[in-house]
C-alpha cells in the first residue's frame, strides 16, 4: 500500500517526533535522561503511526467521495448538429436551480453550450424529483392511455434509480461530515503536541549543553 498523502502540519510534526524520539533514545542511553522519557518516545511513536492511519482513511473517503461525483454520465449532445463526437467540455456552471452542469464546445458547430443536467449525483437526485412532479402533473391531464403508461413506467425507472442512490449518498455525506469533525480533532492534537515537543526539544538543548 503507498504511503498516504500528509498534510503540510502532519508532516512537520512527524519530522519533530523523529527528530525528538532519536536524540531522547541517545540521551537515555547515556544516563542522561529519566527513563520516564521512554513513555513519551512512546508517545511519539503511537501518534506517528495515528497520523499515518489518519491519512490513510481520508485518503479512502476522499477517493470514494471523488468516484461518487463521477458516477453521473452526461450523455451531452450539441443543440444544433444532434452529435456528441466532436463536444470538447470546457468547464462548469451552475444553472437557475443551482445545480452543476458541464460546458461544451462542438467542434462541428464552433458553438458553446451548457448542458442542462446535473453533473453530480447529489444535484441529480433533485433533478430526477422535480422532473418526476412534472410527470405526475402531466399525468393528471393525459388522456391517451399508451402515453399514461410510458409516463407511469417513466416514474417507476426514476424512484427505482432515486431508492438505490439515496443511501449510498446519505453513507458519504456521513462519512465525509465524520472525517470534517475528526480532522479538527486532530488539528487541535497537531498543534498541542507539537507545542509539547519544542518544549521537551528546549530541555534536551538545555542536557546536551557542555558543563563550564
């Protein structure tokens, strides 16, 4: 498994840990130090390794959680040729309901358009919800029962697709709302031990000074 991706405090604080574990493990070979110090080399050691296991989960979730916003095809077409073979996306936008769309250039057409459907399952979900109420509506006033039945089958497909992908988006949002608390958790212990270590580094300056 390679190593996870640090985050710039994570690393300078792992740098201090190993600095401070070396030169408390030589002073206390020398007798220099209280043995007591090996509980805080161990300290050191367990917050090294809750760092690394730290980020390495939000590794995970951060993958999972870009999978998840790539799951939505767009399927995008150019308005004037009909084609899709020669779109170039060029962005994205938001749209009047605040949904994330793609931008496209045809390279046919030499246009540029938006295509107006969410790029990402969280604003399709909404999407699929208001175009199921159009349906619905529709539905009240037509008459020709091939059509009813095209719409009811409509509405069947988009509740079918709305119940698979309901949960798997409530699982990342919890997760990704854990990891958010857990990284303050863990910015908090950064910056306080950190502080700890500069000033256990100012007492082993203070043991290793020359006798005058």
């Amino acid at each position: 498994m390679k190593q996870p991706e640090l985050k710039a405090n994570e690393r300078e604080l792992i740098k201090l840990i190993r600095f401070f574990s070396k030169r408390a493990k030589l002073l206390i070979d020398k007798g220099q130090l209280d043995p007591e110090h090996e509980k805080l080399t161990s300290a050191c050691e367990n917050l090294e390794q809750q760092l690394y296991t730290h980020a390495q989960n939000r590794s995970i979730i951060l993958e999972k959680r870009a999978r998840l916003e790539k799951v939505v095809e767009d399927n995008a077409q150019c308005p004037q040729c009909k084609h899709a073979d020669m779109l170039k996306r060029t962005g994205t936008t938001s749209n009047e309901h605040g949904w994330r769309c793609n931008t496209y250039k045809c390279r046919r057409c030499n246009i540029t358009f938006t295509w107006n459907r969410p790029n990402n399952p969280w604003h399709l979900v909404e999407f699929l919800e208001v175009y199921m109420k159009e349906l619905e509506t529709t539905l009240e006033t037509e008459q020709n029962p091939a059509m009813r039945e095209h719409i009811l089958q409509s509405i069947a497909q988009m509740q079918e697709s709305l119940n698979r992908l309901r949960p798997v988006l409530s699982d990342s949002n919890e997760e990704v709302t854990a990891l958010d608390q857990k990284e303050q958790e863990m910015t908090r212990l950064i910056h306080q031990f950190k502080n700890y270590l500069l000033i256990e580094k100012i007492k082993l300056d203070t043991l290793e000074e020359p006798e005058i």
